[in-house]
C-alpha cells in the first residue's frame, strides 16, 4: 500500500509520517478486505433482472441518503427536518456501510476546518489512496471526535446507530435473503434465490456505492475545474455528480458548504437537491439554505475577468 502511495502522488514524501503514525488497522481492513470478496459470490449466484434492479435501485436509495442526509442535513445543516425523518434516512444511510451519522459527520466537519491542511483526515496531499480508504482504516480515525457534532450527540437513536454501525447492514443482507428465498420460492420464473439478492444487492450495490462516495474524498479534491478559489484543492466534477446525485459539485460546496444545493447553475445536475426541493413541497424539510445569486456570481465572474 505505501508503494502504491508513492504512485500515485509525488507530494507524499513532506507528507509521509502522517499516514505511518495513523496507522493502519488490519481489523477495520479484513472486513473491508470481506465485503470485496463477497461481490465474488456473483460467480456462483448467477444474475437476474430483479437482482440488478435491486442493486440500482439500493445504490439510488443509499446515495441519497448519504448525500442528503449524512452530507448536507448532519455534517452541514443545510436544512431542517423532523426527529422520524431525521431517524429514518440516518437508518436508511446506516446501511450504507460508512459507518454511524455521528462519525460520519464529524469527519466531515473536521475535514472542511482543514481541507487539504496537514489535520484533513483525508487529502490527497497524503496520497491519494489514503485519501480514499486509508484513512477510514487506520487506527487514528477508528473513533471520531464527537465534540465536533455536540448537537446531533443528543439523540439517542443516532447514538445507537453510531454504536451498533453493523446492525443496518446485516438487517439489509436478512431482509435480501429472505425476499430472494420467497421469490424464489413464489415467482421461480424471476430466476432469483437469497443468495443472489444478498450478492448483488448488498454486496455488490454497497461497494460501488462506497468507492463511489469516497471518490468525493480523493478524486474530487484532484481532477475537476475550479470556478472558487477556495483554501483547498477541491474540484467541480461533472461525472461524480452524476455518479455520487450532485455531490461532484465538490468546489462550489467548500466555497459555501451550507448551501443543499450544490450544483449552483442550472446545468449543474444535482439530483440529489432535487429530490429534497420536493421533499420540501411535501413539508417533510424546511429552511433549505442556499447560496446567494450575488455571492454565487461574485467569485466565479472575479475569477473569468482575472484569467
Ligand atoms: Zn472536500
Ligand atoms: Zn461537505
């Protein structure tokens, strides 16, 4: 792994002690390690339609919660909502794999005080690949500092979903089984089994929608366009919005991180803040932040007439 370090990123050399002290934590890696190898079942499972569906549709489902809720609702308080809301895309999020909303949050609080500064729990200044996963896997990050998220440390139901961060996941995989069992049981002609829900719709739509998240982390803060000249090194990217339902946007949210909206202009694709406009038709959020037009339009005009 340092080698592929070194690779992938000459600056890490004056950087090189932050990621050795860290150190990296094989008991956090092996259940990694697993969760890859799991995708491997596909080879004797088999595939469906109804298999793929499930996947998408998770990966769809999880993205949204991660981005809306773990990302804009807890880390940045983008907007408001009511605690079985709050609760359900915590829940929905949780199973996601990444762990609670409490550490999830105060990361990524601690990584906007000091994007791309030597206490970033993850710039690609360190490397890109401890940028991606190695820092989720060291020791050093294990626990997270909750003194950075005091207000949401007051539920006990995030509380819990922070302490028992596995117990999401394993409810999905059951739940999986159990409906790949009865359509295979009920609907044979779907050619589907327990197994095969639990390979594709776990394992395989939870992967993807892990490298797809921390791709925010490491390749969002590499390749991309900067309108904002930010402090950091973050990029708009066009493909992980798509990919990640808004989240590629990744310099115009450092330069105003409470914003729910992050593509700023209309053919910025964030479907992820479409989806919270009608969830605020519905009244099932309220006071959505934005950006200002002066402030939106200030920075990057400043920025044209410089170049
Ligand atoms: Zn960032
Ligand atoms: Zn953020």
């Amino acid at each position: 792994m340092r080698a592929l370090r070194y690779w992938f990123d000459s600056n890490l050399q004056q950087h090189d002690n932050y990621a050795e002290q860290a150190g990296i934590d094989w008991l956090r890696i092996i259940p990694f390690i697993g969760l890859h190898l799991g995708c491997l079942a596909v080879f004797w499972v088999g595939v469906s339609t109804v298999a793929v569906a499930i996947a998408v549709g998770l990966y769809l489902l999880r993205m949204f919660a991660i981005t809306a809720f773990y990302h804009r609702y807890f880390a940045h308080k983008s907007f408001k909502t009511s605690r079985p809301v709050q609760f359900l895309f915590a829940f929905i999020g949780a199973s996601a794999t990444q762990r609670g909303p409490l550490w999830w949050a105060a990361h990524h609080r601690q990584h906007h005080r000091h994007a791309d500064q030597h206490r970033d729990p993850h710039s690609p200044k360190q490397g890109f690949i401890w940028s991606h996963m190695g820092w989720f896997l060291s020791r050093k990050h294990f626990r997270a500092d909750l003194s950075l998220v005091p207000e949401l440390t007051r539920f006990p139901e995030l509380r819990w979903l922070d302490r028992f961060d596995i117990a999401v996941p394993v409810l999905l995989a059951v739940i999986l089984y159990m409906t790949g069992e009865g359509l295979a049981a009920w609907q044979p002609a779907l050619n589907t089994s327990g197994w095969q829900l639990v390979t594709w719709g776990y394992f395989i739509s939870t992967v993807v929608l892990i490298h797809a998240t921390l791709l925010i982390n490491s390749l969002a803060h590499r390749i991309g366009s900067r309108r904002y000249q930010t402090q950091d090194d973050s990029r708009n990217n066009f493909w992980l919005a798509l990919l990640t339902l808004g989240e590629g946007w990744h310099n115009n949210h450092h330069y105003h991180a409470a914003s729910a909206r992050q593509g700023f202009y209309w053919w910025e694709i964030d479907i992820s803040y479409y989806l919270l406009w009608c969830m605020q038709k519905l009244g099932l959020i309220w006071d959505v932040r934005s950006i200002s037009k002066q402030k939106r339009d200030a920075r990057a005009f400043r920025r044209e007439s410089v170049q």
